[in-house]
C-alpha cells in the first residue's frame, strides 16, 4: 500500500518524461521485486531474476506489453562450466518460444564471468534466431 501512495505516482512521472526515449528497461532486483506492482508499467524491456522469484519467465512475459530480458541465473552464469547457463537458455528459449524475449542474465553480469559462457550464450542465441 505504501508503494502505491509513495512509489508508483512518482515512478510513473519519471515514465511519463521518458516516453520518447527509444528503449526504457526497468530491472526489478532481489527475489522480492513486486513485479505485480510494475507489471504494467510502459516499458519496452523488463529484466527481473526470473530463476530465483517470482512470476517465472513464462508467466512473466504474460503480464507485460513489453518484451523481457531474461533466462540465465546470474550465479549460474558466473560458473566456469558454461553447461547450465546453455540448457537455462534453451529452457527460456522454449518458454517464450523465442518470441518478446532477449537472452539475459536476471542480473548483472560481473567482470569474473567467464568469457567463454558469454561466447557460447551467444553462439546458441544466434543458432535459436529465426530465419528472417
């Protein structure tokens, strides 16, 4: 109820001047992000930590207009064996059928990611694009 009263107005004001803007992302950080309160907020992308809270990716890109910017755990990422973040990928993938959704970490990606996972997301990204 507070954010109500004390976020969502002044969220939506900053929206509002930024509308023009050719990509607003919002990031809903932490497990407890409240994507319910925001769900409906006019953005083009939105990126939560779709593999540790709630919606899930899936139910997520439901609930919003926009596209969503999502798919690997950040810890998972992080790991020197790129072999989960693949198959999270894959899994996403099939989620949104490749359809409103970039391949994204639910968070940042730290400068001890190692590269090789990032080159291998991303060969697998390019070989789940379709055919234009």
């Amino acid at each position: 109820a507070e954010y109500q009263v004390f976020g969502r107005p002044y969220d939506l004001q900053v929206l509002s001047a930024a509308n023009d803007l050719w990509l607003n992302v919002l990031h809903l950080h932490g497990a407890h992000g409240m994507f319910h309160l925001v769900s409906d907020y006019p953005m083009h992308v939105f990126n939560w930590h779709d593999r540790e809270s709630r919606p899930g990716l899936a139910e997520g890109l439901r609930r919003i207009k926009g596209a969503a910017c999502a798919g690997v755990d950040r810890d998972v990422l992080h790991l020197d064996d790129p072999t989960l973040a693949l198959e999270q990928a894959r899994d996403a993938f099939e989620q949104t059928d490749g359809r409103r959704w970039i391949l994204g970490a639910g968070c940042v990606i730290l400068v001890t990611t190692p590269s090789g996972n990032i080159h291998k997301l991303r060969a697998l990204a390019e070989d789940l694009r379709p055919e234009a």
